[in-house]
C-alpha cells in the first residue's frame, strides 16, 4: 500500500535567547512548521540553535536555516517518528556547505 508523502512548510520563526540547562541562555529560533499527509493537518514547533562555530553567512541565510529544519523532520519521519507524537525537537544548524567554519569571508569593505 502506497502512503501519501508528507509536505512540510515554514509557517514562521521567532528568533530569541533561550534558557539552556545550566542556566546560561542561548540565542535560537523557534520554527512553527505545517505538516500534511492526506487529510492529517499537524502543526510542530522546532527549535533550533546555530553550530558553535556558524559563520556570518549561515547566521544570516534564513532560508537555509529552514531548509536544515524540514530536512530534519523528515529524517525523523524516515525514522517513524509522527508529528502527533508529543517530544522536544530540536537541531543544530551546521555552517553551509561550501563555506565551513574559518573560511575566507568577505569583508565590507574592499581596497580601490
């Protein structure tokens, strides 16, 4: 029997610093995300907290950002998980690809 795939859209973010275990605070994104599988409708929330090392071009590319959070979800999809599933999801944004960390950034500014 053929499932219906699901499909998976960004609704929204709200960017925010959240508290974290130790007390300390981190700044991160709340990802509210549309989830549909046939008639199921499911709205999730993901938050998300750029990688230690994130370059200025990762910080600024909200689209990746997003796509990094569907990405996720059907990961756990893949893995079984349902949205009607109660859990704290979470991900770590990664720095592009082809841009690792420490690499040559262009500066705001440029020699004439």
């Amino acid at each position: 029997m053929n499932e219906a795939q699901w499909q998976m859209s960004i609704e929204g973010g709200l960017d925010a610093h959240f508290f974290q275990p130790d007390g300390s605070s981190r700044p991160g994104t709340d990802w509210s995300v549309g989830m549909q599988r046939g008639d199921s409708i499911y709205q999730v929330m993901v938050r998300s907290y750029l990688s230690e090392d994130a370059n200025r071009a990762t910080r600024n590319d909200s689209d990746y950002q997003g796509r990094v959070v569907l990405e996720y979800l059907d990961g756990l999809l893949s893995q079984g998980w349902t949205p009607d599933q109660f859990s704290d999801l979470t991900v770590v944004i990664p720095n592009r690809p082809g841009n690792p960390a420490g690499g040559v950034e262009k500066s705001w500014w440029q020699f004439w």
